[in-house]
C-alpha cells in the first residue's frame, strides 16, 4: 500500500518525537540545555520568563525559555495579556535533568558549552 505525503511526513515527526533520530542531546554525555519555547526555535535558551495567569491559579507560575531573538517576543506575550512576569538569566533557574523534547541546535552553543558537553 502506497503511502501519501501527508503519512509519510507524519511517519518522519514521529520518529523525531520518540527520539529515533539523533540530537546533540544523545552525544552531549549527560550535559542537558534549556531550549527556547518559541514555535520552531531549537536555539539554547538564555532567558527565563516566568508569568502565572491570576485569573486561573494564584500561585503556579510557568516558565518559558527564551533565546536572545525571542526574549522580548515572549516577554510581550505574556504583558499584553497583563500577566504579572519576570525575567530572570537562566544561569537563576535549576539546570535540566534531561532531555528537552526540542534538540537544541549545536550552532547556539559558546564554545565554552561545548567543550563541557564534550563536542
């Protein structure tokens, strides 16, 4: 049975979904990266925006990454809507414990990440 374009490029997202191709993250010896939440982007994150939403819950705050070229993109976002937020380095958040769903892409890294993810 003949497949479709539409089957097949859903075939090859979800392969990427459950990991089946290769990212930085599987070579990078157990040194994970925060990646940028903006749609698309697979840049290593450097800002943290951190909003709750007061009308839903109180207390819980979200946290979106952020590279250099979407910080102020998601920092708008979130103040256009009136949401309290802050900005804070991500070197001020816990460091990941594991994979992103995102790879990250090996071009946004200092030379200094990558020499300690070993690449």
């Amino acid at each position: 049975m003949r497949r479709c374009a539409f089957w097949k490029a859903l075939e090859n997202r979800g392969a990427r979904l459950l990991g089946k191709r290769p990212t930085i993250d599987d070579v990078s010896e157990g040194k994970y990266f925060h990646v940028c939440s903006a749609r698309q982007c697979t840049e290593v994150a450097r800002w943290a925006v951190i909003w709750r939403n007061p009308k839903i819950h109180e207390a819980k705050e979200k946290t979106w990454m952020a590279c250099e070229g979407h910080k102020e993109f998601l920092t708008r976002f979130v103040a256009l809507r009136d949401f309290p937020h802050r900005v804070v380095p991500v070197s001020e958040i816990p460091a990941p414990d594991g994979p992103s769903a995102k790879p990250v892409d090996p071009r946004s890294l200092t030379a200094e990440e990558r020499a300690e993810a070993g690449l």
